[in-house]
C-alpha cells in the first residue's frame, strides 16, 4: 500500500462543485509498517492478541493456522494491504518474512 498525498482544489461552477486533485508524492511503507498491521491482521484472524509476527514465524508457531485458516488469512492480508498474490506466490511462502517482501513488492 502507499500512502499518496495529494493537493485538492475545490471551485464552485454554475451548479456544482468541482474538485481538481494534484499528486504531489507517494510514500512507500516500510518494513516496519507493514509487519505492523500484518500482526493485527494476524491477531484479528487467529482472535488472539497475543500475536507477535518475525520474519522466521510459521504456521507451527500459530496454533490454529490450518490450511483453511490460511485461506482466511491471505484474503484478509490481501485486503488490508490492497494487493493480490498469486497462487505461486501463496505456495512459496514459507514464513512470514516471505510474505511482508511481497508485500513490500506490491505496495
């Protein structure tokens, strides 16, 4: 995800307001950022706030991360960092690492 900033203009014609909008930069998350919100993502997924992600974190270091908790927790990543992994993507992720570098990759 990357936050943009833009510069917004409003003026009023006959009947209707119109709004003009600049870019003016895009700013990248970092690294931080993203396993930021990717462990309230995890912590809300796995309802457990007691989540803390590293880059070498597993599905055998998360009790209830099952093949089907992993399909509810790509979809809801994907949504929240408003990117799409392939399937070849989602298959070669072997940690959690892994997976903020395609975000990174993305946003």
């Amino acid at each position: 995800m990357q936050e943009i900033v833009y510069n917004i203009c409003a003026y009023v014609t006959l009947n209707h307001v119109v709004l003009e909008t600049n870019k003016i930069m895009e700013i990248a998350m970092t690294r931080e950022e993203v396993f930021e919100k990717l462990t309230e993502v995890f912590q809300d997924v796995f309802d457990d706030d007691s989540i803390v992600l590293s880059d070498e974190t597993t599905a055998d270091d998360i009790e209830d991360w099952d093949s089907l908790m992993h399909i509810t927790l790509i979809s809801e990543v994907e949504d929240a960092f408003d990117v799409s992994f392939s399937m070849k993507e989602v298959t070669g992720m072997h940690n959690v690492g892994e997976m903020v570098t395609s975000i990174l990759e993305q946003v």
